[in-house]
C-alpha cells in the first residue's frame, strides 16, 4: 500500500471523530455553564465576573481546539474573545471592588439618615441689674426730733459772751447721731460739761455739749452712727443739745445755715 493511503483517514474514523468532538462539546458547554452558575452565586464580584469570564474564555478555547484538531486545522482566537479575555485580566489585576453580598451590612445612603436635632441654645434670661444705692445724704440729724430752742447769736445770762451754737430741746437720755462719717473724741468743759467732738474729713468739727454719757469715746465712726446720749451737764438748766459746728477747727458758725445748705431742715 502506498504511503498517502495508509495516511489518509477511512469514513469509519472521521465518524469517530466527529462524535467525538461532538461529546467534547457538549461536555465543555456544560463545565463552562456550571462554572458560571457557581461564580455568580458564590463569588457576585467584578473580581471574580472577571475570572469566570477569563475561565469560560479558556474553555470555549479548549472546545475549538479539539473540534479543530478533529478537523485536522489549527484553531485561530477570534477578536471577541480576545477582547474578552483581555477584559477580564484587567478587572482582575484592577482590584475593582467587590460587589456587594446578601451577608454584608447595608450601607446607609448619603443625605438619607435622620441627623441629630441641633442642641437648643439656653435662652438668656434678662439679668436683673442690682437696685442702685440710695443717695447718702451729705449729712443726718445730730438727733432725731426736729425743732430749735436757742438760736445761734442769742444774748442770753447763761454764757459770758453771746450763743455759738443751737440747742435741741430733746429729753434726757435721747440718741446722739454723728452727723457725717469722722474721728470722734471726747472730753470735759466745765461750761459744755461731758463733750463729744466729730472731726469730718474737710477738717470741719461738729461739737456736742452737755451730754450725760458716751457710747464712742475715741476713734472712727460712720454718718448716722450713734456717739452719745443727752444730758444737761456743765453750765445747763436742763436736758437739751447744744450743737455746733467749726470750720476747720476754728471759731463758731451758725449751724443753721450749714445744715440747710446740705439740704436738712432742723426747725
């Protein structure tokens, strides 16, 4: 027999190998559908879509390889399936990221969460202002009952010389009030008798005569403090208060006037 013919496949052979390649067919079909059924529910990623695809590629490739070699010629990839390949590999190597599974945790949706209510601002309350101070007035009554008995001036036979003060007809034991803050100090006037002297910070001094005690005998004290009580010692006919005042420590003034000029009315 001569060499082509022994080479040469007999009908019996070619039905062979078409049955063949047909079961190969059927067999690739069914791993690739397999394959891809398992992929999309076990790994539902761009990833894995990715190695699915790369792998259904291969074995399509495989399939034509044996149906072309049982046809005796070499298969050739087609430009699809190229592209396909080539899109997968390059999904895989991406990293792209993983679709999401049944199992993950919902992520919530931007501008859809409620957010927490701004925290109320204190409404402010209107603060009460402190009630302003009362005016202190420039000076107080020596004691507390208005109304004038001698009058500053007068003539009279119980002084040598004419009055230098006023005198307040208040009954024995009656308050005596320092008229202005000071320094007091006390003494003895064999005319004045128990004498109590307020020195004002102008240097001006209140003096008070005939009184029967002290309750201050020396030091500071606040307007309207109480410094003494009334009396009728020294050259006196009976319980009153003489009151004067002496600029600076000098000679008598009227004590009237003083007292009205800061705004006090003692008649």
């Amino acid at each position: 027999m001569a060499p082509d013919a022994a080479a040469r496949p007999t009908r019996a052979e070619l039905r062979l190998a078409a049955r063949e390649q047909s079961r190969a067919q059927r067999r690739g079909a069914a791993k690739a559908a397999t394959r891809t059924a398992l992929f999309r529910v076990a790994l539902p990623s761009v990833a894995a879509l990715g190695v699915a695809a790369a792998a259904a590629v291969t074995v399509q490739g495989e399939a034509d390889q044996q149906r072309a070699q049982a046809a005796g010629r070499t298969p050739q990839a087609t430009a699809p399936d190229t592209a396909a390949a080539q899109a997968a590999t390059q999904a895989v190597a991406a990293g792209a990221p993983a679709q999401a599974s049944r199992g993950d945790a919902r992520q919530p949706l931007a501008g859809t969460q409620p957010t927490e209510a701004p925290t109320a601002q204190p409404i402010a309350q209107p603060t009460a202002e402190p009630a302003p101070e009362p005016v202190k007035p420039a000076v107080v009554m020596p004691v507390a009952r208005h109304g004038l008995g001698e009058l500053f001036g007068e003539a009279g036979t119980h002084w040598a010389n004419r009055h230098t003060g006023i005198d307040f007809p208040v009954d024995g034991g009656s308050e005596v009030y320092a008229v202005t803050d000071g320094t007091i100090r006390t003494q003895w006037n064999p005319f004045y008798g128990y004498m109590t002297i307020l020195k004002m910070p102008d240097g001006t001094e209140a003096w008070y005569c005939h009184l029967r005690a002290y309750k201050v005998r020396k030091g500071p004290v606040k307007q309207g403090d109480v410094i003494a009580f009334v009396g009728s010692s020294g050259n006196s006919t009976g319980p009153h208060l003489h009151f004067e005042i002496r600029p600076q420590g000098n000679g008598p003034i009227d004590p009237l006037p003083w007292l009205l000029s800061n705004g006090l009315d003692p008649r």
